[in-house]
C-alpha cells in the first residue's frame, strides 16, 4: 500500500504547537526527510535502538501522493492527492539536540509507521481531529485546521522544490504534546475518518 521515493516531512506545522514552544511562526514551511527505510505499516514493532536514551513519538497526518508532479499550485494541489493516512514522527530528541539538524534522529528504520489505510476522501483543511494516545492515555489533542500551512500549501511548496513521485508521502507536521516512548509502550495514532495506526516499541 505504501511504497515512497521519499518521505518528506514538517517542521513546527501547528499554531498550539508553536505556541507551546515559544517559537515564532515561520514564514515557510520548515523541511526536512526520513529515508523509505523508515517506514513500517500499522501493527508493526517500532524498534528503539541503542544509539538512543530518549525516544520521543509524534502523531501526524501524511499526505499520498498520486502522480508525478512538478511546481503545482495550491489551487491543483487537490488533484494530485491520493488521499491522506496516520503517520508518526518517531524522533530521537537527544539526537536532535546533538546533531543541531535533524537528519540521524529522524531516520532509523522503523521511525516512520504509516497507516492504516490511505483515505481520498475527508478534508483536513475543513479539520480532522488528530489524537495520540501511549498505553491508552492521551498525549496529543489538537485539529489539521490548527496548521500553520495546510496540504494544499504543502503540497505546492515542496513541489516546487523537488519533483514528487507517486506514492510520496508528505508528513505534515505534529500537534502539541509531543513526549517519551520506552520499550514495551504501545503508540497510537488517531486521525477522524482515516482510523488507527498503531505499533508497539520493542527493544533493539
């Protein structure tokens, strides 16, 4: 079902999630990647790995995409969606914090499960509730309508960049709430009419 080039993804997408922060809003879409390698569908282990002490999750919505596209606007940028999904950001933070780019902590397999489905129809522009729950307790509560810059406006600006192949997959940023995950934790990522993604963390 998913098979990308590339996976592209958001940095500091949401209003509450800026304001949470205390970052100021940026003026254009914050870009970064995670490798292919990254991907694992729903019910599969997220692995932690040992180059790591703190695993951090972050539900977001992902785009499909559906052709090969180049310098699209946002007005056609609709036309080349083929439909939206759950994906979660699985971060090292303490890598992050290290490195001062983002590339090594964003990029381990398994940090990027997407699922459970693809969805061509729902609006996240109109608003999707997003929600994350660890073991059960909700950690991330918030709306795509809280976006700073809303697929559409993704989907153009990053086709201006660099050709997009079908099967890429947008990741479009994270809500408020972003925290731990340790060995044993069970990650879900719940998006309003697309559904569940859900993986367990296990050890290396």
């Amino acid at each position: 079902m998913f098979n990308p080039t590339k996976i592209i993804a958001i940095g500091l997408n949401y209003h509450d999630h800026a304001k949470e922060m205390n970052e100021k809003l940026p003026e254009y879409p914050l870009i970064f990647m995670k490798p292919p390698t990254a991907f694992i569908p729903d019910g599969e282990p997220i692995i932690y790995p040992p180059q790591t002490k703190e695993l951090h999750y972050e539900g977001e919505l992902g785009i499909v995409i559906k052709d090969r596209i180049k310098n699209i606007s946002v007005k056609d940028a609709h036309l080349h969606i083929a439909g939206y999904t759950c994906a979660n950001d699985v971060t090292a933070r303490d890598l992050q914090r290290i490195d001062g780019q983002w590339t090594r902590s964003k990029s381990f397999d398994t940090f990027c499960p997407l699922g459970p489905r693809i969805v061509p129809d729902v609006d996240p522009v109109a608003g999707l509730e997003i929600i994350t729950r660890v073991n059960g307790a909700i950690k991330q509560h918030s709306n795509t309508k809280n976006m700073i810059f809303n697929v559409y406006e993704l989907v153009s600006f990053i086709s201006s960049i660099m050709t997009l192949m079908p099967g890429d997959v947008i990741i479009t940023g994270t809500p408020p709430g972003v925290g731990p995950i340790l060995v044993g934790d069970t990650v879900e990522v719940e998006i309003e009419g697309i559904g569940v993604l859900k993986n367990t963390v296990v050890a290396s």
